[in-house]
C-alpha cells in the first residue's frame, strides 16, 4: 500500500507535464503542416494591416492623394479630421502653393509626397 502512495503522485506528475525539479510545465510546440497546391484553402499573400486612415495610415497607394493645400500627400481621412480639429479650437490652417506632378504612394503605412 506504502508503494502505491509513493508512486501515484509521481505518476499524476509526470502525467501533468511537471518533474520534480520544479521546472514549469512542458509546452507544447504547434504542429503546421503545409497547404497542398490543389487545396481549396486559398492563402492571401498581402500582409494584413489594420490602421485607421483618420491618423493618416495607409494601406495601399490609392489610399493617399495630393491635396495642395497641405503640401503634400495624407489621406483624405486625415485632412478631414485636422481641419475638424482646428476649426473647433478657433484655429485657420494657411495653404502651401500647389505643385504639378506630384506622385503619392504608401510606403510602410505612411503616406509619402515625390516630386
């Protein structure tokens, strides 16, 4: 009987996952296995992103525009909201002289003016 006493919780430990040492319990590594090419599972290769164009985040180069007056290149999203703000705290945005060929594109989420 005084054998069955010794042995159960070291059975109930190494069952568990924990040693007598007082090492932390073993974790368990995900197994993956890769998508066959005929798979119907389709895998987007675009990384998603979430970012909120009101702070002038972008996902695309689409999401950008020049808007002259700013000087360059913001989602409209953003320009929206500044000049929200400013109008409620009493403030004039000033104006930057337009410019010709202007490109925008989104790079790492932020929009960037090149001209």
């Amino acid at each position: 009987m005084k054998i069955i006493l010794l042995i159960l919780p070291i059975f109930l430990l190494a069952t568990t996952g924990c040693s007598l040492s007082g090492v932390s319990p073993k974790t368990q590594t995900p197994i993956t296995t890769p998508i066959e090419a005929n798979s119907s599972t389709s895998v987007s290769t675009t990384p998603k992103v979430s970012c909120d164009k009101e702070e002038n985040c972008c996902i695309k180069d689409e999401d950008c525009k020049y808007i002259w007056f700013t000087g360059g290149c913001n989602t409209p999203e953003y320009i929206a909201k500044i000049q929200k703000e400013a109008a409620a705290a009493g403030i004039r945005n000033g104006e930057a002289s337009p410019r010709d060929n202007v490109t925008c594109t989104c790079e790492n989420t932020k929009c960037i003016t090149h001209n």
